[in-house]
C-alpha cells in the first residue's frame, strides 16, 4: 500500500487561550470562551457564563477534564508536532475540526458568535500555514444565523483555503432537512465543497444519565449521526442539492447496513410517508455523495459489504482520548478482511471525491 495517499477526514486541533490575544475582537475580550478549572480542579469551558462541559451531575462529561481528554497529543496546537506524528501514524493529508470550536454554534449573542468563529477559523488558517498541502481547515460557524454563516463560511473557503463546511447534527430545534438551512447547502454546491456533519448538537438522551459519560457518550454520537443521516436523506437534502456532498463523523461506519435497511423498510411499507424522496434511502449511498468515516473499528468489512466500499472514508480523531495513536492507519492496512482496493478506497480516494480533488492514479 505504499502509492497510497493516506487522508484523514477527521482530526482535530485544541483551541489555546492565546488565540483570543491575537485573533479576537478587542472589545470583545472580556466574553471570550475560556479554559478555567471547576470545583474539583478538572478544566472546561467557560462559554457566556457557562462551564461547557458539566464534569458532574446530568449529561456530565469527561470527568478527567476538557483539556485532558482532548489534548493527548501536543500536536493538537503545534503544527510541527503534529505533523511530525502525521508521519509516525502514515498520514499524508488531514481535515482539521475543532473541539470547543464545535460548539461556538450555540453562542447565544450573536456577535460574540460570529466573531469567536471568526477568530479560531483565522487561528485555524495560521495552523495549517506549517503544511497548507497537508493541513486542511473546516470552518467553527455561526450557525444560529444562517446568514452570518454563510458569510463566514464563505470566506473561510475563499480567504482562508478550507475544504468543508462544518454543522453539528442539528442546530437547536433546527434539524439538518429545514428549509432554513438550504442557502448554507446552496453555497457548499456553489464552491464545490462537502457538508460535514460532526456529531454532537442533538444532545440525545444526555438528560438521561448522571455521571455515566462512558455509557453516554457511546451513545450519543452514533445518536447524533443516524439523526443527521435519516434527515438529510429521507428529508430531501441530497434531492433538492443534485451536487451536494456529505460526510458523517464519527461514530463508526458499521450502523449504516443496519439502519439504512430500516429506512428502506419504512419507506416501501409506508409509501408516502417520506414525500421528499423518490427513490428508496439506500438508493442514495450508489453516487457517492454520502461518505460515513470509520476509525477502523471490527467490523469496517461488514460496513463496506453493506454500504459499498465507495462509502467509508478513514478518520483518525487525533488527538482525542479514544483516538488510537499511532495505529490507527495500520489498523486497516494490516487487516486480512479487506481487499487492497477496500483499503485505498477507504483511506484514500473516498476522501478525494468527497472534496472533490483529483483521483490518484495508480500503478498497475
């Protein structure tokens, strides 16, 4: 597997608080997010008054901390290191996503939204200025504006050489099939640019667990993107924006066989009942504009078998505390389950017509 050019669809970076110094609004300093210590020494967020998130109690999170559960790597806010591990794991190229970033969305004041977005996304070009042809942004939004985000995002992609669009699974009450959210979509047809679709957002079931962040959050990010992927799907998405690409980030690829032969079975047994499609929801994983990542879980085989292999691309989740460093690019290329053509079409040319770079031709 050595002519292959190995993507990651989803890593991540750590926002430091000397972000703000530099890249932040002045007068708008006072109420920048901030790393602070809770009760119990642990860190979080400090977001418009709010410690984001609860260490304990309903929908507690991480209880080691923010920081210690995200930052397992320095290479999370050093470029060099990072790309130094890039090499160690054997990854060529890597989207970068946020961590508190991910949540800037929900910032109640509207121009604090926009500009601590503005401010990491600014941040985020400067970080991948170490390697701009292997360090790829995708855009923190104000997404509770549509209009500011597709200005944002816009410039992002424009401006600033990122390559995908970020939305959480739902925004609010606003799920990802509201009419709300077309001009965002509109604008990733018009620039050539994929949908990503992190988990997090929904928010399902946390209200149901205290203390228990092990059993929530496995969970709810598989939650989170069945959610996205039955609303874009069986909510006309994908039919209405005929150009339109889309990715579902981590929480495995192995539920899509699974769940998308339930959405099938719902739409032939309650004809009508999905009047935004016109075809059943599988039908619309065969042109490959719906790319769900793996992290090389036991059973990717049974994911490509059901899905195709055309739709699982590679993620690594660098530098998280369930990312496995440095394996995780091995723990495909040493697999005896896949074929070699599975393997370069997860790790690397399902990435490339999700962004709609060229494919890499291969020597036979």
């Amino acid at each position: 597997m050595s002519d292959l050019t190995v993507i990651d669809v989803d890593g991540h970076v750590f926002e430091p608080d000397s972000l703000w110094e530099q890249y932040l609004a002045p007068e708008m300093m006072d109420r920048r997010p901030r790393v602070v210590r809770d009760e119990r020494g642990t860190t979080r967020y400090q977001i418009e008054g709010r410690i984001i998130p609860p260490g304990t109690g309903v929908g507690a999170w991480v209880p080691e901390g923010i920081m210690e559960s995200a930052v397992h790597r320095d290479g999370a806010f050093d470029p060099k290191l990072r790309l130094a591990d890039m090499d160690e794991e054997g990854i060529d190229v890597a989207v970068l996503y946020g961590t508190s970033s991910l949540g800037y969305y929900a910032i109640d004041d509207p121009d604090l939204a926009l500009a601590c977005c503005r401010a990491y996304n600014d941040w985020l070009a400067d970080y991948c200025r170490a390697a701009p042809e292997r360090l790829k942004g995708t855009p923190a939004l104000p997404l509770r504006s549509i209009a500011d985000a597709v200005d944002e995002a816009r410039r992002a992609i424009v401006e600033l050489g990122f390559v995908s669009i970020t939305v959480p699974c739902a925004v609010g009450e606003r799920n990802p099939d509201s009419p709300e959210n077309d001009p965002l979509y509109a604008l990733a047809e018009e620039l050539d640019v994929p949908i990503g679709f992190h988990a997090g957002g929904c928010r399902f079931a946390h209200a149901r667990f205290v203390d228990s962040y092990a059993t929530l959050h496995a969970l709810e990010f598989p939650f989170d993107i069945m959610f996205a992927a039955a609303t874009v799907v069986c909510g006309g998405v994908l039919e209405r924006f005929p150009r339109l690409r889309v990715a579902l980030l981590e929480a495995g690829a192995a539920w899509g066989p699974y769940f998308f032969e339930r959405l099938d079975e719902h739409y032939e047994k309650r004809p009508g009942e999905m009047p935004n499609i016109g075809k059943p929801p599988s039908e619309y994983l065969a042109d490959g504009r719906l790319v769900i990542s793996c992290e090389g879980e036991r059973h990717l085989a049974h994911a490509l078998a059901g899905l195709g292999r055309h739709v699982v691309a590679y993620a690594s989740d660098y530098p998280h505390w369930d990312a496995e460093f440095p394996t995780t690019v091995r723990k495909i290329t040493e697999r005896d389950d896949l074929s070699d053509d599975d393997k370069a079409a997860v790790l690397e040319d399902n990435a490339r017509r999700l962004y709609g770079w060229p494919a890499h031709s291969r020597a036979m």
